[in-house]
C-alpha cells in the first residue's frame, strides 16, 4: 500500500509540475492589445489594427486567434460582396419577368383580336 501511495504522489506532483511549464500565462497588456486591436474590426470593419497585432506580436497566443479572425473577416467580407451581386442579379431579374408579363398580356389580347377577326371574317365569307 504504501509503494501505491508514493507511486499516486508521485503522479499527481509531476502532473502539476508539467501543467504551469506547458501554459504560458498572458499579461494584462498581452490581452489588452488583442483586445484593442480586436475593437476596430468589428466596430467598423477596420482590419489595420489586428494586422499590425499580428506583425508586432507574432510569438503571442492570440496571434493565430487573430489570424483565424482576419481569415473570417475576409470570408464574410467576400460573401457579402457574392450576396450583393446575387441580390443585383435577382432584381434584374425581376425586372425582366415584369417586362415579360406585359409583353405576355399584349400578346394574349393581340391573339384574342386576331382570334375574333379570324371568327368574323369566317361568318362573313358564308
């Protein structure tokens, strides 16, 4: 029993040796800057201040966050401007389905007239 005990000791004290080794604590200025650099992007769509995040803190760990986040800011960006033109095509479109109608509805009482004339012009011919 007492050789389990040491053996548990042993791995709950080099459990928690390791873990403060593997993660690095962020300072308040670290979190601050992201922040600050986070802030204009999604207040105003300004991708400057995280792009110079990244440049001055490349070793920081919310680099790669701020990377992740500029890479969906494109996306969006470049889905917006697909939603844009889709929205500009379908208005086209709905004009040329209204001007289609009323060529439609012309052609109809077009053939309708012709339809009666052609009736008319069968009796009177008898």
């Amino acid at each position: 029993m007492g050789k389990g005990l040491i053996v548990c000791l042993f791995f709950l004290m080099s459990g928690c040796v390791a873990f403060p080794q593997l993660e690095r604590k962020l300072t308040r200025t670290e979190t601050g800057a992201f922040h600050e650099a986070l802030e204009p992007l999604l207040k105003k769509q300004d991708s400057r201040p995280i792009k110079t995040y990244i440049k001055e803190n490349p070793d920081t760990l919310y680099a790669s966050d701020a990377k992740l986040i500029l890479q969906l800011q494109s996306r969006y960006q470049s889905s917006q401007k697909k939603l844009k033109t889709c929205e500009q095509q379908l208005d086209a479109a709905q004009v040329e389905i209204k001007k289609l109608r009323v060529e439609t509805e012309k052609l109809q009482a077009d053939i309708e007239r012709l339809t009666q004339l052609h009736l008319k012009m069968g009796r009177n011919d008898q």
